[in-house]
C-alpha cells in the first residue's frame, strides 16, 4: 500500500509505542490455537497473588497475638522453654510490625489498651510478669527471658524500650502488685544493660508524681537496681543520661528538698540513694557558689558584701570552711589573665593576691582550711608551670596578711604536702621553715621566762 518506497522512514525522535494487542499468528499454516506456550506481554514484570488468609495471618494484630498466647499456653510457666518458644517464633512471626503487642503480652498477658486496661474481647495468657509471683527472684528469671529475645532479635531494643516507656506512664492503671513486679522487673533490667536510665523520664510525668505513684514505683525500681549493683554503678548510669540532678522531681514542687527526699527514701531502706542525692545537691550548690562568687568578684562587689554571700550559702547548703577556701581560692586565680613570662607572673600575682588576702582570711579560720589552702596553692602552681617558683612567695604573703598561721605552714612541711612538685617547694620553703621554727621557739622561751 506504500508503493514501492515500503513504509515511511520512523523519525529518530519519535517515540516507540509498544501495542498491548496480541499479534497476528504467524504465516507457517500452524494454527495460533495450538500455540500455547507463547506468554502474554506484561507492563512491568510478573505479579504474585497472595492469598488472603496468609495475608492476615501475617499482618493481623489478632492473629499474631493468638499465636503468642497459645504458644505461652502450651509452655507453662517454665520460663526457659518460654525463652526457647519466643526465640523459634521469631523466624515465623513479625515481630518487627508488632513488637508492641508481643511486649504487651509478656508483661501484662494481653494486648493493652490505652490507660493500661486489657481489653476484655481479646485472649489472655496467665505467663507473664503481672500474673508472676511477686518476688525478685521471679522478676529476675523473666527478665532473663527479655534479655534473650532482644540479644536474639536486636531490632527489638528499640521497641522494648518505647514499651516501657509507656507501661510507665500506664502505672496508675495497674494494681499496687502489678506497679510492684514492673519496678522489679526495670531494676534489673536497667542493671543488665537491657534498658537505658533514660526511660526513667516518663516517671516525671506530672499526674503520676503528684499522686505519688511516682515515688512508690522508684522505690521498688532502685531497690532491685542496687541489688543487682550497687549505687556506683547506679549512679554512673543515672550520670551518663544526665538524670542524676532530677531525683527529686519524682516528688511534687512543694517538697523538692533533700531533707523530703532523704527522709522518705531512707525510711524506705534506700539510705545510700539518700546520702547520693546529699552529695549530688552540695556538688550542685559548690558550682552554683563559684559561679555566682566569679561574677560577683569581675563586677568588683565589696568583699563585705561577698563574704556575706558566701556565709549564707554555707548554712544553707550545709558546705564547711575547708570546701569554701577552695572555691573562693579558684574564683579568685579564675579572674585575671596571668602573664606568661615566668620572672613577670611572680610579681603580678602577689599583687593580685595581697588585694584579695582579706576575703581569703575571712575563710581560714580553721586550722583544716589553712592546710586545704596550702594544698590548692602547691597543687595550683604545679599544674601552671610559670608560678613553681612563685609557691614560696604566695604563702608567706599569706602570713603576713594573717590567711595562713605557723602550725598550718610546718605541717604542711613536715607530713601534709603532696607529691607534686614536692621536692621543689620544700626545697623553697626550707629556709621560712626555719625562721618560723626559731620564731616559734624563741616565744615559747619568752613565755617561760615572764612565768
């Protein structure tokens, strides 16, 4: 029909458009009819069907917690061959799609709904933390269990720890023994690494803390964590997920002090949480107390009103004298740039210190906090190599300006000093030794003699 020419050339930039028809039988006089094995053309590869009950068997909520439950039912209470029973089904089930409602079952024997309340058309199981006795030797045992499967799958840590989370915030929901076995159980759990200190966050939530669920649950939890530890340990965990200066958030605004929180957990048995949390709040107050000293020292404040300060801030944080000379001693070496010229920075800081001796002095009125001064010095000028030969200059500056007295000084010399940079300083301070050797003993004569 084209004439001899035969068809139109197809342009370079048209575009090729397959037909989906199937194409005439070939001219060979075999009938199209018998041949069946030419394949009909696809748009994009082949497609499987999957029957619809293999579908929801595998993606239905239900389903998956129908398996778990008849399977925990077959194993009893032996929690070994319930860790033996979990770690096979993995290969089976998703536990990825619904690590919740496996967790759910484990701690509570059924899929929870939200408040914490198990939903009465769904199957219960009786082998899980809830229905467990409640003691710590069971709690151990099931979170053995916990500890397995998530080695096993590892993909699960992430959604145990949501779980928890949330089993938390649900604690008004459970009964007082099943508040009790879920503290167990996150004790050890958090002592065996399983969990991070940081689920404890959901502890803080305002309802559970006014109503004083809050507070009952940690008692339980850090009882079974110390156990398993000990409150080094406990408090290193705490530190590394900076939760350990929020303890006492676990109570109510109005009774956030550590005379509230030290009396309750100590009547509960937890007296090293108590003394802890002490010392957490001093160091806190220590830091806050030098802070506050530095600003007030660059402002240039009197120093009455900076002794005032630091007096009200020892009452009431509880901080002794000693603690306090090594704090107003690193505020005041803190506010000036030291020359670094080592002839030059000897000059430079005792004038600097002579205009501070008076606040220095009114700190030293211990015998304990003239030796923790003589410490900070020699431990200051070793680490700043230009003051090593400024040491023997500072002190007896000192003892001019009355911060530092005779017996501090030569006991320093005889037995107090430390290691750094021993042999240098001694060396420096041996002649004002004995001048204040043969001062001491030339009084003492003339007190004998006016007798």
């Amino acid at each position: 029909m084209y004439g001899a020419a035969g068809p139109p050339a197809r342009s370079a930039s048209a575009p090729v458009v397959h037909s989906l028809r199937r194409p005439p039988p070939p001219a060979t006089g075999v009938s199209f009819m018998n041949n069946q094995k030419q394949q009909k053309p696809t748009l994009s590869g082949q497609r499987f069907k999957t029957r619809k009950r293999d579908e929801k068997e595998r993606f239905d909520p239900t389903q998956f917690q129908d398996c778990i439950i008849q399977g925990l039912t077959e194993t009893g209470t032996d929690l070994e061959a319930v860790a033996k029973f979990l770690d096979a089904s993995g290969a089976k089930l998703d536990y990825r799609r619904y690590a919740e409602t496996l967790f759910d079952i484990l701690v509570a024997g059924g899929m929870l709904a939200p408040g914490g309340t198990l939903a009465d058309d769904m199957m219960r199981t009786d082998v899980c933390v809830f229905a467990a006795q409640e003691d710590l030797e069971t709690m151990q045992a099931f979170a053995q269990v916990f500890n397995k499967l998530i080695r096993r799958y590892k993909y699960l840590e992430k959604g145990f720890e949501d779980e928890v989370k949330k089993l938390l915030l649900f604690l008004k929901g459970f009964s007082e023994s099943e508040r009790n076995k879920l503290a167990m159980l996150t004790g050890v759990l958090l002592a065996n690494g399983t969990l991070n200190a940081s689920i404890l966050n959901s502890l803080y939530n305002e309802n559970l803390v006014k109503e004083g669920v809050s507070a009952a649950f940690a008692v339980k939890l850090f009882k079974s964590w110390i156990n398993e530890k000990d409150i080094n340990a406990v408090a290193a965990s705490l530190r590394k997920v900076s939760m350990d200066n929020r303890l006492m958030e676990l109570f109510p605004a109005n009774k956030q002090s550590v005379e509230h929180f030290t009396k309750y957990f100590t009547e509960a048995g937890l007296k090293e949480l108590s003394e802890y949390v002490r010392n957490q709040q001093t160091i806190g107050a220590r830091k806050e107390l030098q802070k506050e000293l530095q600003e007030q020292m660059s402002r240039g404040d009197p120093f009455k009103d900076i002794i005032l300060y630091v007096k009200e801030e020892m009452k009431k944080n509880n901080i002794p004298e000693p603690v306090v000379i090594g704090i107003v001693w690193s505020s005041v070496m803190s506010t000036v740039e030291w020359n670094k010229k080592e002839e030059l920075v000897a000059e430079q800081a005792i004038k600097h210190l002579k205009q501070y001796s008076p606040l220095l002095a009114a700190f030293t009125t211990q015998g304990q906090s003239e030796l923790t001064l003589l410490l900070k010095i020699q431990e200051y000028c070793y680490d700043n190599i230009h003051f090593m030969k400024a040491f023997q200059k500072i002190v007896v500056l000192f003892y001019k300006a009355e911060v530092l007295s005779e017996e501090p000084i030569l006991k320093w010399y005889k037995d107090a000093h430390v290691a750094k940079g021993k042999s240098v300083f001694l060396e420096q301070m041996k002649k004002f030794v004995e001048w204040l050797k043969n001062a001491e003993e030339e009084s003492e004569s003339e007190a004998e003699e006016g007798d």
